[in-house]
C-alpha cells in the first residue's frame, strides 16, 4: 500500500510516511519505505532533510531516511543535484554526527556518484568520523566514485 503511494505521488503520505521511520523496526522501514519516499518527489525533501538533521532521533532512523535521497535522484534525475547537497550538508557535520550515521551518509553520495562531495567524504575519513566497517575504507569510496580502479589502488599501495 504505501507503495502505491509513492507511485501516486501522494504528498500528503510524506508526513505519515515519515513518522513511520520512528514507528516500527524492520526491514520494510529500512528499504520499502526509503523506496516509497523516493516516488513521490521533490516535496518530500524538505520533511526527509529536516528529519536526518534531527540528531535526537536514533540512527537506525536516520539510515533509512537518508537512503531516500539516492531514490529520489535515481527517479528524478533533476532532483540529483539537491539530494546530493543535502547529504553533503549533513556529512559536513561528521565531528558530531555519529561514526555510523558519517558512513550511511558517504554510502548514499557514493551511491550517487557525488564527487562534488568529495572534499568533505576525504575530511571526515582522514579525521577517523566514518564507520569503516560499515563503508569501506578511503580506497573504497575512491573506487566507489570511479576515481580509481582497483589495480590503481593496488599499483598506489
């Protein structure tokens, strides 16, 4: 159902849908919802930015609605650009955002292929703020945004 709602664009499900983050725990929270937000467009970023900037609610919160953006820019290509820039705000953040949440965000603009954000993912690696367990390692992101191969990586070490 909530789904389709996202298929009809239901802005008036993104408020509903969002308090949803908070509400239940399970993998249908973790990747249908993200999945649901991204359909609907371009008015679900002012709640979904404000949301991941919300450092009282838990990370596992966090994860899912920042894994919004990359649905909404893989659907709205035009959105890309905003998506991007409002993970890159939040990772700006990465002193007192937390190891795990640094790591989702640097998954996300990987994902996007946000080498504009590139001088903020270096920072928060070489300050030790991102979860390598959860992303990866420098080499990972450098790959990851096909800045490098593997065999660079490997001819680099």
């Amino acid at each position: 159902m909530h789904g389709a709602l996202g298929q009809l664009r239901a802005t008036e499900a993104i408020e509903p849908l969002i308090a949803l983050f908070h509400d239940v725990v399970d993998d249908w929270n973790n990747f249908d919802l993200p999945k649901a937000l991204g359909l609907i467009g371009g008015d679900a970023i002012p709640p979904l930015t404000k949301y991941i900037a919300d450092s009282s609610r838990e990370d596992y919160q966090r994860f899912a609605a920042a894994s919004c953006f990359f649905y909404l820019a893989e659907n709205y290509p035009d959105l890309r650009d905003k998506c991007v820039s409002v993970l890159t705000q939040q990772l700006e953040s990465f002193a007192v955002n937390g190891q795990e949440f640094n790591a989702i965000l640097v998954d996300e603009l990987v994902k996007l292929k946000a080498v504009e954000s590139l001088s903020v993912i270096k920072k928060a690696f070489s300050r030790r703020k991102v979860d390598t367990l959860l992303m990866g390692n420098w080499n990972d992101v450098q790959v990851g945004l096909r800045l490098k191969t593997w065999e660079e990586v490997y001819l680099d070490n």
